[in-house]
C-alpha cells in the first residue's frame, strides 16, 4: 500500500490553474463550506435519530446511511483542498470510491423504502385527521357529560342494591348463626366453604383452622370424616338433595345421630360447585322411640306373658301332681327304683318352668324382682345343665369355659339363668344337623369392665334377612317351628339389668351370641 503516499510524477491542482490567487481562493473557500455544511449535517442528522426514539429500525438505519454518506462526501471536500499543494489523487481516489459505496448503499435503502415513506401520510391528511380526532373528542366529552349524569343516578341506585344486599347478608348471617341446627357448605371437593356456629362447636375449632379442609381432616375420629365424605359424594353424584342419617362425635356430649339434608349446589351453566347441608340432632328423638319400642315389646309380652301363665300354670300343675303320683307308687313298690332320681328331676323341671313362667310375668308387668349379687360361673353351669337335658343329639359337645371365675353380678337368677338357658338351646338346634356339634360357652370380663356371657355354635349361622331383626318380637331364627319370642325376652331381660345382647358371624362358621352385665358393686356383695 506504499503507493498511497507516492507523490512523484503529479502536481498539484494548484499548478493547473497557475496559482492564481483569485482561482485558488474560489476553489478553496468554496470546498470549505461545502465540507462545513456536509460535516453538519451528519451531526444534526444523528441528534433527530437520538432524539427520535420511535423511529423504527429501517428509518434509524437509513438515516445513519445518510449522514454517513454525507459526512464522506464532506471528506472528499477537504481532500480536494489539500490537493491544491499535495498531490494525493490516489489517497483522494480510495476516499472517493468508499463515498460512492456510501452513496450507492444508502439509494438502495432509500429506494426500498420508499413505498413506507409514501405510507407517512402528509401535513394535510394529519391535519384532518387531527380535526376528525378533535371533533370525536368534543362527542366523547359531551357524551362523557351525558354519561355521567346517568353514572349519578346508577350510582345511587347501585348503592342503594348494595345497601339492601348488605342488610340481606346480615339477616341471612344471623338467620343462619342463630339457627339451632348446623349449616354448612361443601366444594365438590369436600373442602368446608361456610359453617355456622353450631358447625364449628361441634367441631371444636375456629373458623381460620377448618375453612377449606375436610371432614376427614377436622373431625377428631377420621373414620367418621371420611363416613361423611362418602354420604357427601353419594349427594353430590345423584344430583338431588337426599336426608340421611349420620354418627358424629361431639366434643362434650360423644357420639350423636344426626339427621342430614344435603343439596347439590349448581352454577348458571349447570356445573356441580358443591353442597349445601343442613344437620339436627336427634340423639334424644332416637333415643325416645328406642324406649318406646322397648314398651311396645313389654307391652305385647305382658300381654302374651298373661296368657301364658293362665293357660300353662293349670298344665303344669297337673304335670307335678302325677309326676309325684308316678313317684309315690314307683317308691312304695320299689323303693331303690333308678326312676325315682328321674321323677325327682321331672317335678323340679317342671316347678322350674312355673317359676320361670311367673318371674316372667313379673317382669313383662313392671313389678318389682329380687336382685342378689351371684357368682356369674355359677349362672352359667346351671343353665347349661338344665340346656344340655334336652339336647336333640347325645354326642353334642358343650365347652363351658369361665376365664375370669370370680365374677359377681347383681341379678334376677331366674331371668338370667333363662338368657342362658335360651341362647344354649337356640344354639343346639342350630347344630342339630351338624356332624359334630359343638358348643362354646364363655364367660369373662370385657374391656369396658362388664360380665360377658357368649354362646358359640358351629352351625349353619344366621339368615341374613332374620339376623337384620334378631331380637324384635315374633322373628324367629326357627322357621315355623319358633314363636319368635325368645330372643326379644333376652333383650327385655338383659337390657333391664342394664346390659347389652347382640349376635355375629363365627370365625369358623355358625354363630356366636353374646351379652354383657354391670358387675356387683362391692356393697352388694356383702349382703
């Protein structure tokens, strides 16, 4: 690139126009302003595109081409000054041809933007575009007026809904807080939306600690949430309000009947957005029609007792009296007869029955019946004794186990002794057609501190259909072969010594009875 600064062999331009002072100040003042101007021109150029922050890349971009353009042309203005002394065409020439890619890149550019500069609309058109803008602007302002005095009245109407709204949410507020029974509210998720008052004392927490979780997660017994959640989701599937029954724990009073009436909530699209449930309790009301039916049963077996009595105890009395006239001509003939063993068991038998049939009238009737502390083993072995007589098959093997031997109740013997003696032979029957039946009678003190008796058997088990109303009167787990009275005795008689009686499913087959009793308290067994 030495050839650059070569000099050698040119002159200057001065010496082409004889140095001529006039010629040579034209040339040169002329060159300096035109240089002056296109150096300021790029600066101005590049203060618009500065200032300018919404131009675009494509004008930023042709605009710099311009200035850079105009710039090098300056450039070529002050070289041809420098030529008038320094022969430096060569240098001038390269100067030259970078202008002229300047000048040739920015037309192009320019060329290419020339359909979105036509796009610019002109003074005039802004002009009436900023005239059409103004006169909308005076119909919005006017319509702004119109609308504000019709936001006044709305407004005020507006406030006044929101008023009256409000004075509804508080009269629905208190409504549903001062409401005996709980209300609540459900996403289809389960998760608590509202609860009322009576709801979050039954739950035992504040509102910020239920709101949005579930029954499983708030309620102190789990298996009871999620009992709940499943009557929510049977609600919620069906789609129509249904009322049912629920056990709940209360914090002070324990468990509770419920008595629900649950709705599915919708919205104006017909999607389910949950449940609204109402909730009472009826514990007492159950408990009331609990002791009703209980009067009821007394009342049929009063009834059923009398007419027993009158029309057995004549029968039996005439069964003793010829047992005992069997008897004393057996003894007299022959006094050692083996017979007269089997007479004497007949005649206590049958004053056995006439006992039991009597206690029972007493009983079913309201009076009054002697309670003595006795020693459960002792009830059990009785009746087992007096059960196992009259067993259909000789080979039936009766376990009679007592695992806490020193239990004492305080009881009607008589009665008590007839539960057993019931239950055994209820079981015998049930294993009348087993290969080898077998019978388990226990007695023990349960986790709750109560006597419990169980009756075991290996036979076929219990109808479903039959098991579902065991112990109400005239069902009977016989057929036709039973009065269907037994069973509802021994609930009478062990509900009023203030125990329990209930059946279910062996383990290995059959079925097993069992009843619970309040043990003697220590007063009582020092009488």
């Amino acid at each position: 690139m030495h050839f650059l600064h070569e000099v050698e062999g040119f002159m200057p331009h001065g010496m082409c126009i004889l140095w001529r002072p006039e010629l040579m100040f034209l040339h040169i003042a002329s060159d300096a302003l035109i240089a002056a101007a296109y150096f300021a021109i790029p600066f101005s150029i590049a203060r618009f595109v500065r200032m300018r922050d919404d131009l675009d890349c494509g004008h930023r971009a042709l605009a710099l081409l311009f200035a850079a353009f105009i710039g090098l042309c300056g450039l070529t203005h002050v070289m041809g000054i420098i030529t008038m002394w320094h022969p430096i065409y060569i240098t001038t020439g390269w100067l030259k041809a970078v202008t002229a890619i300047a000048s040739v890149v920015t037309a192009i550019a320019l060329y290419r933007l020339i359909p979105r500069l036509l796009a610019i609309p002109s003074a005039k058109t802004l002009q009436l575009e900023i005239e059409a803008r103004q006169k909308i602007a005076e119909e919005l302002d006017a319509a702004r007026a119109e609308l504000a005095l019709r936001v006044d009245h709305t407004e005020e109407e507006l406030r006044a809904a929101v008023l009256n709204q409000q004075q509804s949410d508080v009269l629905l507020r208190t409504i549903v807080e001062a409401a005996p029974g709980l209300i609540y509210a459900k996403d289809p998720d389960g998760r608590l939306l509202l609860a009322n008052r009576a709801t979050l004392n039954l739950i035992g927490k504040p509102w910020l600690e239920v709101e949005g979780q579930t029954d499983r997660e708030f309620l102190a017994d789990p298996e009871q949430g999620e009992a709940v959640m499943e009557h929510d989701r049977r609600v919620m599937a069906g789609g129509v309000a249904q009322a049912l029954e629920e056990l709940v724990d209360h914090p002070k009073k324990g468990v509770r009947t419920w008595l629900s009436t649950k709705t599915p909530m919708h919205d104006a699209d017909g999607r389910l957005t949950g449940l609204v449930g109402l909730s009472f309790d009826i514990t007492e009301r159950k408990q009331l029609e609990a002791r009703l039916r209980q009067e009821s049963r007394l009342s049929a077996m009063g009834e059923m007792a009398a007419a027993l009595a009158h029309e057995l105890n004549q029968p039996l009395g005439s069964i003793t009296n010829y047992v005992e006239g069997c008897r004393a001509l057996v003894a007299r003939q022959t006094p050692d007869s083996p017979l007269l063993s089997q007479f004497d068991k007949a005649i206590a038998e049958a004053l056995r029955a006439g006992q039991i049939i009597r206690h029972l009238r007493s009983f079913v009737s309201g009076d009054a019946n002697v309670r003595l502390p006795e020693a459960l083993s002792g009830l059990v072995d009785e009746a087992c004794a007096f059960a196992r007589l009259g067993a259909a098959s000789p080979d039936v093997v009766l376990d009679v186990r007592h695992d806490a031997p020193g239990l004492k109740v305080t009881v009607d013997r008589i009665q008590i002794e007839q539960v057993i003696h019931n239950l055994v032979r209820n079981a015998l029957d049930a294993t009348s057609k087993a290969t080898r039946p077998v019978l388990q009678v226990t007695s023990d003190r349960s986790d709750d501190g109560m006597a419990v008796v169980s009756v075991a058997d290996n036979g076929t088990g219990l109808d479903p259909d039959v098991a579902k109303t065991l112990f109400e009167p005239f069902v009977s787990t016989k057929g036709k072969r039973g009065m269907g009275v037994g069973l509802s005795i021994c609930r009478t008689i062990v509900e009023a010594h203030g125990g329990r009686i209930w059946a279910e499913p062996a383990l290995d087959g059959g079925t097993v009875f069992r009843f619970t009793l309040p043990l003697a308290e220590p007063e009582d067994d020092d009488r």
